[in-house]
C-alpha cells in the first residue's frame, strides 16, 4: 500500500484541479500523474438486463480504444464497467468509499486484487482500517469524477450516487454523457432528468471517443472483419493512395455497377471516402 499527498509532484494532475481535491490518497497498484485518456463510467446497483448489456458495450470499445476506466467498485454497473474493462485488458480504476483494508462489498475483493494485478489502481482518501458509511460514498464521487476528462451515466435512479458524481462532473466543467432509457423505467428516470438539462446523449462508444479527441481504432478494426472477401481486396487499393472506380476495374476484372455497390456499404461503415469524381480512398 502506497501513501501521495497532494504537495507530491506525481498526485494526479486531473484531481488536483478539483475544488475540493483530498489532500492525501492511499492507493495500490499504479496511479499515474496523467493518464492518457480516463473517463468515469457509473450508474445504479441494481443494474437491469438493458443496463448489463449497455454497460458492456461502451465499455468494451472504450477500454480497447485505450480509455481508462474510473468507477467506484460498486455492485451494478460500476463492478460490470471494472470487469469489462479486465475482460479487454484494458486500464481501471476503483475509487473506494472505505479504507483500503476494507473493501466495500466484500464479494469484490477479488475484483480490486485482479485491478491491481493488471495495472490498474484502488484509491481511497481515507484511512485503510475505515469503515463505509453514509458519509463516505457520496464523498468519494468527487474523485471519481476528478480523475476523469468526463463522466457517462448508464442507469441512474432518481437519488443515486452515480446522480452526485454527474453533478460534481458539472461543477468542475467536464464532460457529462448520458446514455438514454426508457422514459416509465424508475432505475433511469435519474438519466433521463439530466438529459433534460441538457447533458450530451449517446448511443454509441464512437461519440463519446469523438468528444474526447481518441480515434476509434478498435471499432474500424471490428468493422473491417464484418468486411467481404471483395470488400477487403477493394480495401487494399484503397489504403494506397486514393484510386478511381476505373482503376479498380482493371485491378478486379469486377463490373462497375458491382464496385460502387461495395464502396457504397464500405462508405456506410465509415472505412471509406468518396473524394468525388469518382475516386475513392480509405479513411
């Protein structure tokens, strides 16, 4: 177990910048000065069919984009985001409301000695031997919405700590995403309330990439392998230099009807630009 003060030169920089940032952490495992790209992924513990399936999606592309997922070791959506992100190996890190020798529920314990394991973090503000309390759950979403460029919400009731994360996600000026349900359902009736005051939806991990500047490159990779055998040779000419529905005429021997169809359901895919005048080249 390791110990940071925030007058240490390598305490989080994202954190620091927090109005209320802990003035010392306990960790295990690797916490960095800057990650590369870390976003907050919370939501409720009661966590629904719609929600698990959600949860793992955008996390899956997110982690493989090479995303840092920060949650707060919670039953639900915030145990799903840290084991879906393992799952990718992929980075994570849990923020406990609880010292680090009492690890809040039980049944993850396993879950933050596999974070730690894999290069990940477990971070507290408070004393190792400390108890969970009331108190101490909505306090610690502040850090995790400090370590992190923004916040998603997936599922969130009325009155929920992923609902103080979002709010401390507003007041420190970062990105707040919220992916939308369904309007009768009471476990997201807290999304869709911060939908209506105007936080970002999404319905896919590539929005979410967008905003914050990472290129979607394991989704192109997904996309590439949905590809055809034909589409795939087209494919090859096309990362090449930009080339003409002609010249792939001549490379295939294919009909030109036939090629325009296939750079048709390419473009769709976002693997390919049509550059106009009958050229083509792949994004």
């Amino acid at each position: 177990m390791d110990k940071i003060n925030i007058e240490d030169q390598n305490y989080p920089v994202l954190l620091k910048e927090i109005t209320k940032p802990p003035q010392e952490l306990y960790f295990e495992g690797e916490l960095k000065k800057k990650e590369k790209c870390a976003l907050a992924v919370v939501g409720t513990r009661k966590i629904s069919d719609y929600g698990r399936r959600v949860t793992e999606y955008f996390v899956k592309v997110l982690a493989q984009s090479g995303v840092t997922i920060v949650s707060g070791l919670a039953l639900g959506v915030d145990g799903l985001a840290h084991k879906t992100t393992l799952r990718e190996k992929g980075r994570t890190i849990a923020v406990l409301g609880s010292g680090l020798n009492q690890i809040y529920p039980r049944i993850h314990q396993n879950l933050a000695q596999n974070i730690v394991k894999n290069q990940g973090a477990v971070v507290s503000e408070y004393d190792p031997e400390m108890n969970p309390s009331k108190i101490t759950f909505p306090a610690r979403n502040r850090i995790i919405a400090g370590l992190s460029l923004g916040t998603l919400i997936i599922e969130a009731p009325e009155k929920s700590g992923a609902l103080i994360t979002a709010q401390e996600t507003i007041k420190e000026g970062r990105k707040l995403f919220v992916v939308p349900a369904r309007i009768y359902d009471r476990n997201s009736k807290g999304s869709n309330i911060l939908l209506r005051k105007g936080a970002e939806a999404v319905i896919e991990p590539k929005e979410v990439l967008r905003v914050l500047g990472l290129k979607e490159q394991v989704l192109k990779k997904e996309q590439e392998k949905e590809l055809s055998s034909e589409q795939s040779r087209l494919l090859e000419f096309l990362r090449e230099n930009s080339v003409s529905i002609d010249f792939l005429i001549e490379k295939t021997d294919w009909p030109a009807q036939k090629i325009a169809g296939l750079l048709i359901e390419m473009e769709l895919k976002g693997l390919v630009k049509d550059l106009g005048s009958g050229k083509y080249v792949a994004v």
